[in-house]
C-alpha cells in the first residue's frame, strides 16, 4: 500500500459573485482514513495551508471508501501582501484560482 503524501482531498468549491472563495468542500486525513465532507470556510482553509497541511484536489471514488482520483495540489500564495489560494502553478493569479475544481 503506498504511503499517503497529503493531509486533504479539496473536492469542491464555492465563489461569491465577485470571484472571491466563499468556502471549500474538503475530506481531511485522521490517521489511516479520511473524514466526511466538511465544509472550511476561506479563512479557516487558509489557516490550514498556513499551517504546513497539504491538499490535493479529487475526488472520491465511488464505492471505495477513503479512496481518492488526485490530481493538482493547492497552495497558498501571497502575492502583494493578499493570501491567494491557487491550484498547481499560477503564481500570476490575482485572485483565489481554483479552475478544474466543481463549484457549488
């Protein structure tokens, strides 16, 4: 069995009507398994990456359980003194960039 290398599994996202992150949609690691969706709102998820917590985003597979498709990891960039959260390496984003995650 491979070792798991992420804290989370960001699965979906939702934006206000002016772009910004409202909240995200999420499965934390507790131990050997992952919790139940839970919903983090943009400050609470920020304070996650900030403290060194490592998500990817995916989803969960059908029927098998804390069973992930990952695909990009998310980070958090501080980009003229604004905390962004971006997928992958969108390091001229302007604004929180969450571009292949399902928004709600």
């Amino acid at each position: 069995m491979a070792k798991i290398k992420f804290d989370g599994v960001l699965e979906a996202a939702h934006f206000s009507s002016d772009g910004q992150l409202v909240w995200v949609r999420v499965y934390e690691r507790e131990n050997a398994g992952f919790t139940d969706r839970i919903i983090l709102s943009r400050a609470d998820f920020i304070k996650q990456l900030e403290a060194g917590k490592r998500y990817m985003l995916g989803e969960r597979i059908l029927n098998m359980g804390g069973t992930f498709n990952v695909s990009k990891p998310v980070h958090l960039v501080n980009k003229d003194g604004k905390k962004l959260i971006v997928v992958g390496d969108s390091n001229s984003a302007s604004q929180d960039v969450l571009s292949i995650v399902p928004l709600i």
